[in-house]
C-alpha cells in the first residue's frame, strides 16, 4: 500500500465523497455524507460489501435511545461511559469514551427513523461490563442482516457501491491532502478515481501476521475470525501520511468461536450460567469478566482449546440467535444425557429423583461460570469443544485489530 504524487493520477472519473469499505463503518459513514447533501462512492475490494460485521452478532451498544424508552430502560451517557471504563480498568481515552457514548443513542435513532433499518433491544440477558440493557440488533441478530439493512439503505439514498474495486494506493498532494485513489479489479485491469473527500473505512490488521504479532503478541497465535482483507491498509496509509498510530494494542477477542465451523457461540450462554472448561476437564478462569478477556485465557489453555458446557435452558435462549441455529446444524453443538443419583452422580438442579435424565448439549466455544446465580448443575450440561483436532470443535479467535480509529476498549 503507497501513497503516491498527485500529479501522477489519471483520474477516469472523480466523486465529492469517496469511502474505502464497504462495511458497517463505510456504509454509515456513506449515509452521513449523503444526508449532508453530498454524493458518495463506495469502492469495496469483495464482489459485495461482507467484511469483518458480517462475521460478528451485529449487537451494538447505544445509550438514551427510544427503543430502550420503549421498554423502561432508563440509560445515560454517564452510566454508559462508567461501564466502559470500569471494564477496562480506566485504559481508554476518557474524551473518546464520553464522544462515543454521547453519539450512541442518537446514532441508532437516526439509523432506524432516517433509513428505515429494524432494531430490537436485546432482552433476557445482559453483556459483559454493561450494567443495564444497551445492546440493540437488526430483529434477525446477525451482523449479516445488519450489514445487508445498511446496504439497501445506501443503495435507496443513491449511494453508488463498487464491487471487486481494490484500493491499492492513495493520491496526495505535497500537503498531505489525498485528492483521489488508485483501484485495481481482479482481471488485471486497475482505474484511478479522484475525489473531493476520502474516508477510510478498510478496518484494521487482524489479518496481518506481522503486524499482529508487533503490536498484540499476545493474540499472534489465534485464530483470525474477521476479514482477511484486514491487512492494515489504513495504518499505512495514515501514517505515511504524517498521522500518528494510537492505541495499536487495542483489540476484541472472543473466546467462543466453533472451529472449523467458523460460527459464533453467543457469550449469552456464558452470562446466564454456562462454564468454560479445558481439555482436561478442568475451569480455568472467571468467564464473566467478557468474551473478549476470555480469548488470551483460552489460548493459555493445554492445546488452546476449551469446551463450552450448559444445559437445556440455555440451549433455548442460544436457540434465539441465529448463529447459534447455525452453529447447531453444523454439527458444533453436542448433546448428552446424565443420570441422577445413581452410582454416586450427582442430580439435577432442584433435586431430581434417582434415575431422572437432563438432556443437555454442547456447543463449541468457551463457557462461564458454574458459580453464578443459574448456573448449570452438574448434572445438566452441554459441551462444545474447541479444537482443531476432532468432532465440533471451537478455537479461540482474533478480533479486529484496530488504530486511531478502534473504539475504546470494552465498547
């Protein structure tokens, strides 16, 4: 990735507003420029936008909206903006903190009043670090879904998205200021665009080896669950540019992804009574303190493996999730069932009598705590294995690397 002279663009065509991504950021960003009154272009290197937010769950935080109104949850940009930072332990920027929750609510109220996506609150559970319930999703909890929401709200607004349009270098004058992009397709072919503004919306360099094991060593030999086009791009650009790289150790993990499925296990099942344990059968952390926390435990773990385990009860809450479906009819969720009383095993929750059966399943990613109010009983559990090795496994996954641009931790 280089930027280059501007005097040595060939411009075929130029665009007020041009946006590198077609993600969940470049999309909105689009829709912001649109309602701005500007045109805008969207260049994305894959055939259609997919990127890193069709991969995740699509949940995103927001704080004052009308959705939590509607179902009497009282929020506000301090409660959010405590909860970030206690879950961190005070690591991030407090002004980027404050800007973000301050921006959350009205974002998601915009999005759904302005453009017409869907948005439910997420009920039944909350996430880790976040004291009341914040977490709004596209009706089918996916990120795809959202994804998908935001792309027909672009594409109604006239914003023209280009596919399998790789952008390989930047165009900048002697000052630093970018006037355009140089774009090359999969047949060879490559185009110059020029521009009155750039944004940047490519992510970050999960999928960089060397820049991972740089900057987050600790995460250098973990399954990669994003884009593979996340290589960094934008790092490049921005410092070659004259920009300064901030908060280059700053990542999400997950703790709690099926392998070789590739499908998340929500960490729902962990905050409502899951546990995680290795492949010697042993628990090996506090699986509430976050799925992203839980990812270097996993690792540290004999074979970076775990089982996720629960039972029947939250089989049916994962049951709402449509990753979770998925991951079910993958084959990484495993169900077996446990005598009680007999030979010395233990009984169900709530004291069944000898002989009774609770069936439960396993799905393959990290489970929480058995201490918790509703926790599995030892009688009672599903199983999910995390490894590389055998039946429905579940690897612990690299997040999305980020830069100047990442959100706070525990955001």
């Amino acid at each position: 990735m280089t930027v280059r002279p501007l005097e040595q663009a060939d411009f075929a065509f130029e665009a007020p507003v041009l946006v590198v991504g077609g993600g969940a950021c470049g999309l909105i960003a689009a829709l912001a420029a649109v309602d701005a009154g500007a045109e805008v272009v969207v260049l994305e290197r894959d055939p259609v936008p997919t990127g890193s937010t069709s991969l995740s769950s699509g949940f995103v935080p927001a704080c004052g909206t009308r959705f939590q109104a509607a179902a009497g949850v009282t929020d506000t940009v301090e409660l959010m903006a405590a909860d970030i930072q206690r879950k961190n332990a005070g690591e991030a920027d407090p002004a980027i903190v404050e800007a973000v929750c301050r921006r959350s609510g009205a974002t998601i109220d915009w999005l759904a009043d302005r453009w017409g996506l869907p948005f439910v609150l997420l009920d039944g559970f909350l996430y880790p670090g976040h004291g009341v319930r914040r977490m709004h999703a596209h009706p089918d909890r996916t990120g795809a879904a959202l994804l998908g929401a935001l792309r027909t709200a672009a594409e109604a607004a006239g914003v023209e998205v280009v596919g399998d349009a790789h952008v390989t270098a930047l165009y900048a004058d002697a000052a630093g200021r970018v006037g355009g992009v140089r774009v090359e397709r999969p047949d060879g072919t490559g185009e110059d665009v020029g521009c009155g503004a750039l944004v940047l919306a490519c992510n970050g360099y999960g999928g960089d080896p060397a820049m991972l094991r740089e900057h987050i060593p600790e995460m250098a030999d973990a399954l990669y669950f994003g884009h593979s086009g996340n290589r960094g791009d934008a790092v490049r650009w921005g410092t070659a540019l004259g920009g300064e790289a901030l908060h280059m150790s700053a990542y999400q993990g997950h703790g709690s992804v099926a392998h070789p499925h590739g499908v998340l296990i929500t960490w729902a099942l962990m905050m409502e009574g899951g546990i995680q344990v290795n492949a010697e059968g042993r628990r090996f952390s506090d699986e509430t303190h976050g799925y992203s926390e839980q990812a270097v435990a996993v690792l540290a773990q004999p074979g970076g493996v775990a089982f996720d385990l629960y039972d029947a009860r939250l089989h049916a809450l994962g049951l709402g999730f449509e990753d979770y479906r998925e991951a079910e009819k993958a084959g990484a969720v495993r169900r077996f069932e446990t005598p009680g009383g007999d030979g010395g095993r233990p009984r169900p929750a709530g004291g069944g009598a000898s002989g009774d059966r609770s069936p439960t399943r396993g799905a393959a990613p990290a489970a929480r705590p058995a201490t918790r109010s509703g926790a599995t009983s030892p009688a009672s559990r599903r199983w999910s294995r995390r490894t590389s090795r055998c039946g429905s496994p579940a690897r612990c996954s690299t997040p999305r690397a980020g830069c100047g641009s990442t959100p706070p931790r525990g955001c």
